[in-house]
C-alpha cells in the first residue's frame, strides 16, 4: 500500500507537491543522497533507490529492466508493470536511474514526486562524487608529502626536489624545521596558518608517526633568529590555542635529519615554557660535528648492509634496510606508521639487518653506533653525488672508538654532558643518566639499580629532559647521543665505563 495521502482536491495537491519539493530539498541539504532514498522509500511504501549498471544485481529485477529501458529507448522516464508492483524509473546522469517499486495501484502522486526528487538527487549525487574526489586527491598529496619528508631523512635530495617540486612550494635551503604539536583535528588549520604567515613559503608535511604533529619546513630568513626572535612561533601558539611548537636551528636541506631531531628536542623543551615554544639550544649535534674520517668508517661499517641484495625480488633491498634502520632507530616500534608496514614486517627486516651487520640491536651501544653511522651517510648506499664532502676519506677511523677519540667530538662530548654537572642539575643527575644508559635506556631495570620506583625515575629523566633540552622518553630520544657523548668522554679519560 501506498504511503501518499488519499487524493485532494487540485490546489490541495499543488500545497502538498510543493511541501514535497521543500522537504526533498532540506533533506538531501542535511543528509545527503543516502537520507533522500531513505526518505523516499518509506514515503513511496516500497523499495527506492538508484540502479547502477556496475551493482544492478543489488536492485530489484523490475527496477533493473526498467533501467535498461530507459538506456535502450533514450528517454528521461518509464514504468513498468509487474503483476503486483510498478517500477517507476527517472533517468540521472552517467548512465543511472533512480527507481522506486510501489504496490498497484500506484497513487497518481508518486511519478511528481520521483521526478522532482531525481533532479535534486542528481545534483546531490554529482556533489558527492566531488567531494570523495577532492578526499582522494587530499590524501594522495599527503602520501606524496609523506614520501618527500621520507626521501628528506633518507638523504635523497634530488628525487625528494623533484616530487615537492610538483605539490609546491619549492623546498627550502637554507632551513629552520618546526614541529607543531596540536590537536589531530586542527592540523589542517595550523599548516594553512604556516603558509599564510610564510606567504606561502612553508613546507608542511603531516608526521607519519606523531598524529598530533606538524612538520613545517620554513625558509631560514623567515624563521627564528640566533637571538631567539620567533614571530612564526609566537603567532601561531596565539592563534592555535593549545599548540606547541618546537624549533631547529639554521640547517641545510641536506641536514634535514639533524633538523628533525633539533626541533623535536626543543619541543619537549617547550612543552615547559609559558610561552609554549622554543628553539634548539646547545649543538651542533655529534653527526655535524664529525669529521671527514668519520664518514669514512660510517661507510665502512654499512658496506655490508648497502651491499646486500635480497635472494627474492619481493624481499627489501639495501635501501629498504637502511630506511627500517632509521625509522626503527628513530621511532622504535612507531616507525611502522613511517614505513607503513606490519610490526612483523618489522621485526623480520630488523632480524636480517642484525645478521648482515652482525651487531645485538637489542643493546644501546649497538644502536648508539648504527644510527652514528646511518647519520653520516645521509646519501645512502653507492658513491652518491649527494654524499657530503669527504665521504669515504683515506685514513679513516677502524673503529667507533677512533672516531670519538677526535679533539671536535670529544669538545662535543663536553659540552653535551656539561649541563648534568652544572649549577642548575638535580641532585644525582648524572648518575641516573648513567644508570639509565647502562641498561640499554630500560626504565624498570634503571630504577632497580638506583634503589627508586619507576615513577622516581621517569620524574628524574623528566627533569633530566629540561636541563639537557632534548627529549630523552619520547622518540627520537637523546639516549644514542647521550651514549656516544659518555663514550668519548670516557676515552678522553674523564670518566668511568658508559655501559
């Protein structure tokens, strides 16, 4: 039976259409195709939808024939009769037609109805399409975007040039990194303030890892000064309320990963301030202040890994293992959002990459190493022309150790590990930095040996955090950093063993 009301006089019938047509419009307004059909079908009393030659089969029989009429005959409209129901079917575009079944004998209504709901529907459905094309479109630019940042911390500049050099802007070199940390759902707003108060200068990038970070990367003479002037920083943190944001120092494109690491260390910094933003403190960090020699031993070590080639074609080359490398090394567990793999995945690149090294990526001063290494050879495998100068020198280093022994990482080593004994440290700072490392950056183990609880010991590391202004709980961690700094400083003679 029929749902319409019983037949009314002409100008009745003309109030009711025209309450019809209003209300058609309000609800494909507010719902959208989905809630007309719905609407319509319990309005028509029987099955009403849109027939599509790729999912006819999910419409009823006499709703498809009368579809295939519409196409075969090209006309706008047709009925077909059953031996109980009609199909009353209006043509939409791109081949569909919206149909409705209703029991015989169909109130004289129903055509006016369907045919003044097909035109609003097509318009609805054709909106619709726009949108899931402009979503597809959005995320295939932040899957682009994300490859780019990727291309960045591997150190393949010149096909990371070529991929931004399509989204735009160009990328900039010199730099400051920023890391904007915010909610979820505001980082669409953020990144559009960054390119407004850049003029449209701004490299942003969505983090892979972190969903409340933003990555921005910002020509250098638009950003933060060395006398710690910041408008971009103080503007945004005013108008994203609850933003913090973390910032580099003045890097090269080609130190993109050292960038990174700088802006995320002075975001735990300035999760602390009241003003919710600061910029890199001490530096340069240890891959920056490395020599030529010890690039050389970098390349040494990795020789195996970049030498590797996989017995199957569908198994990870050496690039893929380096990249695992750094994010794992970088991320921990997280970094299969990076790599957008299985933690099984995972867990197996890291197993071959532990066997062709021949390293216990179980143990800090393994991972310490392999991500010294991995940060000196941002080029990746091969003789790369984006290596950096000096790549591969004769004499090098045949071990870490001779690496660390050099004057400038052992001046850096100093300065790093400064702030532990200084004025403003807390009370056994450096001995539970110390114990902390000695088991392999372990919180529970740690506070076993310091005689604390684990809360203790994370308030201690907390503290630890602001004094050396990099982050330590949170990766990318300083824990590698800190290893290497106590390394040397233990070759230097200035201190006991570092684990």
């Amino acid at each position: 039976m029929s749902h319409l009301p019983l037949p009314r006089t002409p100008g009745q019938r003309s109030r009711d259409r025209s309450e019809d047509i209003l209300k058609v419009h309000r609800i494909a307004h507010s719902g959208g195709s989905a809630a007309l059909l719905e609407w319509l079908a319990a309005r028509l009393g029987g099955w009403t939808g849109v027939v599509e030659d790729a999912d006819a089969g999910a419409a009823p029989e006499l709703a498809v024939r009368g579809a295939a009429e519409l196409r075969a005959r090209g006309v706008r409209s047709a009925v077909l009769h059953g031996e109980r129901t009609a199909a009353l079917v209006f043509a939409l575009d791109g081949g569909r037609a919206l149909a409705s079944l209703v029991d015989l004998p169909h109130h004289p209504q129903a055509p006016a109805l369907l045919a003044d709901s097909a035109a609003v529907l097509a318009l609805v459905l054709r909106a619709e399409e726009a949108e899931r094309r402009e979503e597809r479109a959005r995320a295939a630019e932040a899957r682009a975007r994300e490859a780019v940042l990727h291309l960045l911390m591997n150190g393949r500049l010149s096909t990371a040039h070529q991929i931004a050099g399509t989204l735009g802007p160009p990328l900039p070199d010199p730099l400051r990194m920023y890391v904007v940390e915010c909610r979820s759902g505001q980082r669409g707003e953020v990144a559009r303030l960054c390119e407004e108060l850049t003029g449209g200068r701004a490299w942003t990038v969505r983090c892979p890892v972190y969903v409340r970070h933003l990555i921005a990367l910002v020509p250098a003479d638009l950003a933060a000064t060395p006398a710690g002037h910041d408008p971009l920083s103080r503007a945004l943190v005013a108008v994203a309320g609850d933003c913090v944001v973390g910032v580099s120092g003045h890097l090269g494109l080609r130190e993109a990963p050292a960038a990174y690491t700088q802006a995320f260390h002075a975001l735990a910094v300035a999760r602390g301030r009241a003003g919710r933003h600061a910029c890199f403190g001490p530096g340069p960090e240890p891959e920056l202040a490395a020599h030529a020699a010890g690039t050389g031993w970098a390349r040494a070590l990795l020789a195996p890994l970049h030498a590797y080639e996989p017995r199957r074609p569908q198994d990870p080359g050496a690039q893929e293992l380096r990249a695992t490398a750094h994010a794992w090394l970088n991320f921990g567990p997280h970094a299969t959002r990076l790599l957008k793999i299985h933690r099984n995945t995972l867990a197996m690149r890291l197993r071959l990459i532990e066997s062709v090294l021949g390293t216990d990526l179980a143990r800090l001063p393994a991972q310490a190493e392999l991500s010294f290494a991995l940060r000196l050879t941002p080029g990746g495998p091969g003789a790369s022309p984006e290596a950096p100068p000096g790549a591969g020198a004769a004499g090098a280093p045949a071990d870490l150790d001779g690496v660390l022994r050099h004057p400038d990482l052992a001046a850096w080593a100093r300065a790093h590990l400064a702030p532990l004994t200084g004025r403003e440290a807390p009370p056994g700072a450096r001995e539970t930095v110390r114990a902390w490392l000695r088991h392999d950056a372990h919180l529970v183990p740690a506070a076993a040996a310091l005689g604390i609880s684990v809360p203790g010991a994370r308030k201690r590391l907390t503290r630890i955090e602001a004094l050396l202004e990099r982050s330590l709980l949170q990766s990318p961690s300083a824990r590698h950093d800190l290893w290497l700094a106590h390394r040397a400083e233990e070759l230097a003679g200035l201190a006991g063993p570092a684990a």
